[in-house]
C-alpha cells in the first residue's frame, strides 16, 4: 500500500543499497559467523536463510511511526521482495554446496 502512496521512482539508489544488505551481506555475515563458531550445518542453513528474507513491513512502519524514510522503506520492500526470489535460490545453492 505503502509503494502506491509512493511509487517506485524516488529513492531507488538508497532501497538498491539496503536490498544488497539485506540479501546479501547480511546472510553473508550470519553464515560466517555459523560457521566460525561451530553450529551444526542444519542450524548454520537455517539462520542463513532467515537473514536472506526479502525487507518486511516493519522498517515501514518505523518510518511512518517517525514520520520520515516513507518511501525508501516502501521501495526497499518491493525491490528486496522481487529479487528475493533469485537470492533465496542462490544461496541454497550456496549453503548445499558448502554445508553438504
């Protein structure tokens, strides 16, 4: 509702650099971090790929709670939850390769 409001045409630059936190670094560091203290491969799969979920409504929220970053929230949504659908599918190919 919240990209209606806003359309997707302002702050791209800023939601392309927390959709690449998000679905990259993000589960990038939750699997280094995993690995390096010795959890068990499946514990290691599974934190991984909820730090890979696409952006959810809460910083959505957040910003209309304080009333500003409306519409990069709302643009961060849509972008990470279009290619979260590529990313999801890596890293399982990721984590099978590596933790297999």
């Amino acid at each position: 509702m919240g990209l209606a409001s806003y359309g997707i045409a302002r702050n791209v630059s800023q939601a392309l650099v927390i959709t690449v936190f998000k679905l990259v670094v993000m589960p990038a560091i939750v699997l280094a971090t995993g690995w390096a203290i010795g959890l068990a491969p499946l514990a290691v799969g599974a934190a991984t790929l909820a730090a890979a979920c696409p952006t959810g409504v809460n910083p959505f929220l957040i910003a209309g709670r304080f009333g500003t970053g409306e519409a990069i929230a709302s643009n961060a949504i849509a972008i990470s939850t279009a290619a979260g659908f590529v990313s999801t599918a890596i890293w399982l190919v990721i984590l099978q390769w590596l933790l297999a």
